[in-house]
C-alpha cells in the first residue's frame, strides 16, 4: 500500500525535475533554440516539443488509468524497478527512436509556449499526487512501445526519467552548437 510519505516522496521528484527543467530551458538563449547541430539531430526546439508531446500523452494516461481506483487504498506496483529504468533512460549511448505521434512536428507551438504548456501539466499531475482522489493509485498497466507493460507508478517514473534523458540532450546540443 501506498503511504502519504511515499505519495510526498513522489510529488517532490516531480516538483524537483520540473524545477531543473523550466531552469535549464530559461537559461538556453531563444536565439538558438532552432538551430540543429548536425542536419540528423533535432534542435532545442525539437527536443521540448518532443517532451512536450510525450508528457501530455503518459499525463492522460496516468488520469485514465486512475479512473476507477478512486476509494481504493493506494497500491504500489511496478513492473520496471526504477533504479532499471533510471539505468535505461540515461545511457545516452543507446538510442531510441521516437514513434511518429511524438516525433516534432513543429505545430505544437514556440518556444515559450511549449515550456508554459509543459510547466502547466506538470502542475496538473503535482496537485494531483497530493491525495489519492487526485490520482488514485492502482494495479492497471498500459503497453509502452519498447518497454512493455508498464503500471501507474512505472509511466510517472518514466515521466521523470525521460525528462531527464532529454536534459541531457539539451546540453549536449547546446555545447555542439557552441562549440560551431
């Protein structure tokens, strides 16, 4: 069973990531954020669209997946150990192609807007995971393209982890685009 602590531990490295996230994206110089390093990467702009675009889908499916469990006790289930997926996601030498209706396509808006939109969901799913009637924890599992079936806790930590891989990225397109 899911405790408050346990929910509190959740929602700060959510608060934490987002933090780091909306830091790191103010701090790139909008000047630069559609330029591409090489002509086979993506750009900044890319990047957090493509960001954008996966947060949206695994937040709805968090709520979707919520749906039914209100009143019932929190329960804690993983399919993927997190320190797992925390070890998969930040190998940046292993590549992962992005299917296509999460590829950028530049039409989900600019710069700005992108990272407000990003921001304002992640808020979302914060007050959410403040008590279980906001996202109620439960068993339910949903298919991820490579990683297979994947529990409520799994998606939200896959949240936080992809976010992670793509500030990686971030800084490494930034520091290539320096360094031309």
């Amino acid at each position: 069973m899911m405790n408050t602590d346990f929910r509190s531990e959740l929602k700060t490295q959510l608060d934490d990531n987002t933090a780091a996230f909306e830091n790191a994206a103010k701090a790139i110089d909008v000047a630069i954020v559609d330029i591409k390093p090489t002509p086979e990467r993506w750009s900044l702009a890319e990047c957090v669209e493509h960001v954008y675009a996966v947060e949206k889908g695994i937040v709805r499916l968090l709520f979707l997946l919520g749906q039914g469990n209100e009143g019932a006790n929190d329960r804690f289930a993983e399919t993927l150990p997190y320190e797992k997926m925390q070890k998969v996601m930040q190998n940046r030498n292993r590549y992962w192609e992005a299917p296509d209706f999460v590829q950028p396509k530049g039409t989900r808006g600019d710069w700005n807007t992108l990272l407000q939109k990003i921001i304002a969901q992640r808020q979302q799913l914060s007050e959410a995971l403040n008590t279980p009637q906001g996202l109620p924890f439960g068993t339910a599992t949903a298919p991820h393209p490579y990683m297979g079936e994947l529990t409520m806790l799994d998606w939200l930590h896959l949240l936080i982890e992809h976010n992670k891989r793509h500030l990686l990225q971030m800084q490494e397109i930034t520091e290539a685009i320096s360094a031309t």
